[in-house]
C-alpha cells in the first residue's frame, strides 16, 4: 500500500484534474445551492483526499470543449434553482462510460484435501458467538460500519447516472450523486485508483477503509437476534450464554419494533401504519458526532423506512416470539401498496438502473414517511422481495393469507418474479441487484426456502402450486456449486454459500470448500476477531458505499456453521 501511495502523489499528472474543474466553481464565498458546495468541501476536497487526487489528471480535459461542457453542468446544478439533471448528468455520464467496468477476476481453486472437523466447527461457532455477545457487552448494542469507496461501482454505468439524477428527489442527494461520479472518472485508471480500490480475494470486497463510519440499525439488529437464535438452537451454548443470548436477542428485536418503529400512510388507503426505519432518530442510530455533525452535508440529511428493514424486523420477532401488536398488522395488504405489476404503479419506480430484469411482481425498497418525503426515489431489489416473501411465511396464519385472495395473489406474484429472474440467469449477474451481490441472494433464497417448506403442504401448495420454489433451487444450487465454489472465495463468500447450501437441502459433501475456506480464514481478524469485514451489503447511490464489519461477518459464519453442523449431523458424518 506505501508504494501505491507514493506511486499516487508522485504520478506525472496528465491533463487537468478535479481541482482545476471545481475550486474555481465551488470553493470560497459564493451564491446558489449551499449544500453543493458544502459537500464538495467536504468529500471531494478535503485535506486527506486532495493530496492523493491533485496528481490525477484526466487527458480528456484538456480538450477545452469537454472541460467547459463540465464546467457549465457544474454552474447549472449550483445556480439554477429547478436544474435540468439531464442536461448536467450528459458530459459526465459520457466520460464514466470510458471508465473501465472490472469486476474481481477469481483464481479456480482445488478440492480441499481434508473435511474440517465437526469439533473444530464447534469451536469458530462458539469464538463467533463470543465475539457478538462481548461486542454487545461493550458497546450496548453490535455495530455496524460504513466505508465510501470513490472507485464507483462498476456496474454503475453513464446511463446509469442520468437515470439516478433525474429519479433521485432530494436535491442534496443529486449533488453527492454528481460529484462523487466526478470524482470516480479522475480515479479510475490512474495511481489513485490502487489506494482508493485495493485489491480482495473473492467476491464480497474487503471493508479495509481508513474511515469507517460506525452506526447502529434495525436491519442489522434483526440478522445479529437470528444469528444468536441459530445459536441458542445449536445446543452449544452453556447455562450462562443461554441467559446472556436471550437477554440480547430480547433487547435487539426490541430495539426494532420500538425504538426504530415509525409511522406511515398506507398507501392503498391512507390509513396509519406502523413499519420499521433503518436509521432511528438521534441518538439511537449511535454515531459518533463527527459523522451525526458531517451525516447531512454528504447528502443523508433525510432518512425514510424501507420495506426490507421492516420485512427483517417482523421476522426476528416472529422467531423470538415476540407478542408485540405491531406484528398483528397484515404486512402484505401494506406491500401490496408498493407493488409493481402491468400498468400499476409503474410510475413509482423512479431509479431503475438495473432494468435488465422484468420488474413486474416486485415490491419497491422505500418507504413514503408521513409527510411524502421519498428522498431517494425508488428502486427495486431482488433480494429484499426475498425477505418480504420469507416474513409473510412465518406469519401465514397470523395474517389469515390463505384467506384472503388478494393478499395470496400479491405472493405469488412476487413469486413469479423470483421465478422469471431465476429461469433468465438474471439473479447471477451482478447488474440485477441494487444492494447485494448475487452470493448473498443465494443465501436468502436458501432461507426464504426453509420457512416455506416449514409450512404445511397444503399452504405451501396455495403459495407455489407450479413449482416455482423446487426449480430456483435447482438453479441457485447450481451456481453455488458449479460457479461461487470453483475459484476463490473468502470467508464471507464461504458463508454465504454454505447458508444456501445447508438451507436447500444439498448433500453435505458439497460443504467441503466452503467450510475449508472458512476453517483456513480462522483467526484473521486479529484482536480477538475471528473474521475481517467485508461487504454484506451496498448502496450504488451516491457512489459504491460498502455495509459490513467483522461483527457481520462473525454472524453470518455462525449461522452458516450451526446449519452445516446440523446437515452433517444427521447424515453421520
């Protein structure tokens, strides 16, 4: 890292760079748009990232009519007060298109050569639940961090940034989308790019930036509450964990329900309901008050609830037990507002950058807070519409599903979704997702899967009477044991693909490379941390922010670990 460093402040620097392009514009006193230039000042041009950026110029700017074209785009979003985001996103939309879509290029890997042991399984279960309980026992709740990578993401394309400018609504969101995407086509391609984006193994990207922002929410509570109900069910924990696991599992889902819980209109009939923010109000989402202090100024003044939070929130507490009236409401009469179908409210999909799938039968990320804010637009994800499923299975009868027709039509409509993604091979391209990698989409495919079949035959046939269920997991199954599991794989990776294994029912021999990848990474986190951070989620908006930390990770090896036990357990191994 040191020689790239200096490779990155030594670089001859080859055209004009971003500073050249914007400090005339945007430093210093001046009129129009306030927040534009507050977060140029702030993330573009701050003391950490100017010596690395000031060497990287862009060749193509020296053409002065390419650099005047960004000028007048950067002049129009600061000084016109209803700005053409069309018009401004075209120069800078044709300059990302030059930049190089590389996606992690993955060495083929051989067959293990021992099976782990089932003690040795045992052991990085019981070291992951240590380290979420301490985690607990320290902070008062299991963190979460948030690092920007400036690099971009690279399915994120020219297209791309004028469909998000125009579909984005808050205005500061627009301004953070522009410049972060300024900022990435002086990156890419030069010595910067090699501090900024390192290289990982594997697939899910390595969380190893400097500035990580530390923060709490309800989506994570809800996956750290399963991960520790995994471990309370894989008979390993002693007397004392048990009381100390049910004690945070107990204040994690209520910290969902409550503290995070939000009211909104229905928007089928306006009527109050209750749903689940994934940013509670200050001080609940725990940052620190630097980051509370710079949150707005980076474009994240506004926080809305979204459909997946509360999907994962109710499930946690259904697992739990939970006898909170907040989970009596019927979820799915209230994502039936935020669903897509023929001629029906395709106008609320306002960011569809990855229209490379049929959307027809999905449910929409964001949700209208009381006042109608929507500051991110909308956009629609794959592998939320799995959680969605996955809630409305644990509670079918509690929602009386199989009594209402439109309420059984509104699941299997998001079923048929899931079916026409899985037949095309859409769900393996990393394009189709907004906020994962296809990896993670196997495994909650996996998850999905379990809660239906735990239901009975009957009510799994009223939810998929053609198959639907049987035919993704042929599919998923075979990505994960012929593509994910035949080149490199990091721990994450491993988890991940052991999760969809184990929870679609595969034979425990296909297990062996990824729980010898997550026996080998043992130990890597260093200062007491079984695993690194790496990515668990992301957001494509305003630029590549990766969701993750070696607490995420610990959960997701355990959970996977204490379902493969249990596979190869009871098939005597």
């Amino acid at each position: 890292m040191l020689i790239e460093a200096f490779s990155a402040l030594t670089a001859r620097k080859n055209g004009p760079n971003i500073y050249d392009l914007c400090d005339p514009l945007l430093l210093g006193p001046g009129g129009g748009d306030a927040h534009l230039r507050k977060f140029y000042k702030t993330a573009i041009a701050n003391p950490l990232l100017r010596p690395v950026l000031s060497r990287a110029g862009l060749p193509q700017l020296a053409d002065p009519a390419t650099f005047n074209a960004l000028r007048d785009a950067i002049i129009a979003a600061r000084d016109a007060a209803s700005p053409d985001w069309l018009a401004i996103g075209r120069p800078l939309a044709a300059l990302l298109d030059q930049v190089p879509a590389t996606h992690p290029k993955r060495n083929p890997i051989s067959a293990p050569a021992q099976p782990v042991a089932l003690a040795l399984i045992a052991k990085i279960i019981g070291a992951c639940a240590r380290h979420l309980l301490g985690s607990y026992a320290k902070n008062e709740f299991i963190p979460c961090y948030a690092a920007f990578n400036l690099i971009g993401d690279p399915d994120f394309r020219g297209r791309d940034l004028l469909v998000a400018l125009q579909g984005l609504d808050a205005r500061s969101y627009k301004n953070s989308t522009l410049l972060f995407n300024l900022a990435r086509v002086f990156i890419a391609g030069g010595p910067a790019a090699a501090v900024i984006n390192p290289p990982w193994h594997g697939l899910a990207e390595r969380i190893w930036s400097p500035v990580q922002i530390r923060h709490r929410s309800a989506y994570y509570d809800a996956f750290y509450a399963e991960a520790l109900m995994d471990f309370l069910g894989s008979g390993l924990a002693t007397p004392q964990q048990i009381n100390t696991t049910r004690n945070v599992v107990e204040r994690l889902v209520n910290f969902c329900l409550r503290e995070s819980r939000e009211q909104v209109p229905n928007l089928l009939d306006r009527k109050p309901f209750d749903v689940v923010t994934a940013l509670a109000p200050s001080p609940h989402a725990r940052f620190s008050r630097f980051f509370a202090n710079i949150k707005a100024d980076l474009g994240f003044a506004l926080y809305v609830p979204d459909c997946d939070t509360t999907a994962c929130s109710f499930s946690a507490a259904t697992q739990f037990g939970s006898t909170d009236p907040i989970l009596d409401q019927p979820l799915i009469d209230f994502y039936a507002g935020y669903q897509i179908g023929p001629g029906n409210n395709r106008e609320m999909l306002t960011v569809p950058i990855n229209d490379n799938i049929e959307f027809d039968g999905g449910i929409v990320t964001w949700i209208e807070n009381m006042a109608g804010d929507r500051p991110y637009g909308n956009d629609l994800d794959p592998t939320l519409n799995l959680d969605v499923l996955e809630v409305c299975f644990r509670n079918f009868d509690r929602w009386k599903i199989a009594e209402q027709p439109k309420r059984l039509a509104t699941i299997r409509n998001i079923v048929h979704f899931q079916r026409r993604l899985v037949e095309t091979g859409a769900f393996a391209d990393p394009r189709s997702h907004i906020y994962y990698l296809p990896e993670l989409y196997c495994a909650y495919v996996g998850r999905c899967y379990a809660a239906l079949r735990a239901l009975p035959r009957g009510q799994q046939d009223a939810i998929d009477p053609d198959g639907t269920f049987e035919l993704i997991r042929s599919h998923v199954l075979d990505y994960v044991r012929g593509d994910l599991l035949t080149a490199e794989i990091n721990a994450f990776d491993a988890a991940l693909a052991l999760l969809a294994l184990a929870k679609l029912g595969a034979e425990p021999d296909s297990f062996a490379p990824a729980l010898a990848c997550i026996a080998r990474s043992f130990g890597e986190g260093g200062f007491g941390k079984p695993f690194k951070a790496y990515e668990w989620n992301k957001m494509k908006t305003p630029t590549r922010i990766l969701i993750g930390g070696a607490e995420v990770t610990s959960a997701f090896v355990l959970s996977a670990l204490v379902h493969a036990r249990q596979a190869l357990n009871a098939a005597g191994r």
